[in-house]
C-alpha cells in the first residue's frame, strides 16, 4: 500500500472561549484530557462542550494527519509532541484503539472520556450514513473505493488511506459491518478493562443520555451554567 501524507505545518490554532457559557475550571488537578470514543459516538458535542467550559482544544486537522502517520509508522512520538499544544483532544487519532496508552504513559494523571451510542448497530449505521452523504456518488449505498479516493477531506484521497490504515482495505471490504462493529466492541472493552480501578481517570458517557452532562460536570470539576449537551453532528 502506497500513501502519500502531506506536509502541513505544525501550527496551532487557539480559539478563544465562549463568551455565551459562564464556565469556570475549579481547582484542575490534572493534567490533558482526551476524548478516545470512536467516530460518531458524540465526539462532536464533547468538543464543544470542552470548549465552552474554557479548556483549549487541540487542532483537528494536524492530528489527524498525524494520526496517519502514526497508523503508518507506528511512531506515536509526533502526536505526543502536538498533545503539548493544548488542553482537550477528540476524535481521530484518538479515537483510534491502543493510542490512548501511550497518551497515558506521557501524560500522567490525565482524563479520558469514553464516547459510545446505545448499542453497537445504531454506532455503525450512523457512521455508514454519515459516510454515504459525505462522500458517496450514489446516495443509496455506502462510498465506492474511487468515491473515497477521490473524496476531500484534509487532502484528497485521504477518506481512502484512513480505511486502507485503520480498517485494513482491502483485506477487509469497505464498512464490512461485523468487522467494524467487532472492533467498535473490542475498543470500548479494552479501554474500559485497561482503565479497570481508575474511575478518576475515565468516565463512560452516552451524549443522548443528559445525565451524563450532570456526570462530566463533576468528572471535570467545571462550575457552570449550562446544564445539557448541546446536539450537534447529528446524522439523518
């Protein structure tokens, strides 16, 4: 397999926090956190719900660059280095399995929210769907390989290398459903087992649940107005 990643410069972007959410950070003993649920799972709305309780997030499209690279190298040091950039970090790299070891390992005493749907079969359909608006030439069936070869995202063709590294194209056919939801399983298994004993360090939410805004609230340690997740990214 052949890939041919960009260079982009590793510049950070800083976003200033929102002035309509009346946020405050109380007493932060630790250290990054990072939201390591898969793909359409809520990573969207946890980002900004971070970002309205005042924590800097990272810049999506360099980690996600990076987290190709990773995917192809197995050298993990860049995305370590690019964590130092800010507070808060979701989807892509990390969500992808195993990463969030070594974010461990370099950032100790950190947090780690685990984003999943209510069932495995509602996670796979939403990302199909989320999938087949982005990209599909034919809006009744999932991406074609060219479809993705040819789709933007970052630079063009990357839909494509993301499955050729993450999903194993093309020994796996594109969105084989036991595949991915084997894997989708095996993550939430083995972060949960990894973080076993740990409840100060990881926290399991559904963003369809509300109660578990009242759970973050208090996980993070945040005094805030706002009382619900907002619900963005949604899929039809």
């Amino acid at each position: 397999m052949k890939f041919k990643l960009p260079i982009l410069p590793i510049s950070i972007e800083i976003k200033r926090i929102s002035k309509k959410a009346l946020s405050k950070i109380s007493n932060r003993t630790y250290n990054k956190i990072f939201v390591i649920g898969f793909n359409k799972t809520g990573t969207t709305t946890i980002k900004k719900v971070l970002y309205d309780f005042g924590f800097k997030i990272g810049n999506q499209p360099i980690a996600e660059i990076l987290g190709l690279e990773w995917g192809k190298t197995g050298n993990y040091q860049k995305i370590i280095n690019y964590c130092h950039s800010a507070d808060a970090f979701q989807d892509s790299p990390f969500s992808r399995p195993t990463l969030y070891e070594k974010l461990d390992l370099a950032f100790p005493n950190s947090k780690f929210i685990l984003t999943v749907r209510d069932d495995e079969n509602e996670w796979f359909n939403s990302l199909v769907r989320f999938h087949t608006m982005l990209w599909s030439s034919n809006k009744n069936f999932p991406p074609t390989p060219e479809d993705l070869e040819q789709a933007i995202y970052r630079y063009k063709g990357m839909p494509l290398d993301s499955k050729k590294i993450f999903f194993k194209y093309p020994d796996v056919a594109l969105y084989d459903k036991q595949y991915y939801i084997k894997n989708y399983l095996q993550h939430n298994k083995d972060v949960e087992n990894y973080f076993f004993n740990r409840p100060n360090d990881l926290i399991k939410v559904n963003v369809s649940h509300q109660e578990d805004f009242n759970r973050i609230v208090e996980f993070l340690n945040v005094e805030t107005n706002l009382n619900k997740f907002p619900h963005l990214n949604k899929t039809i």
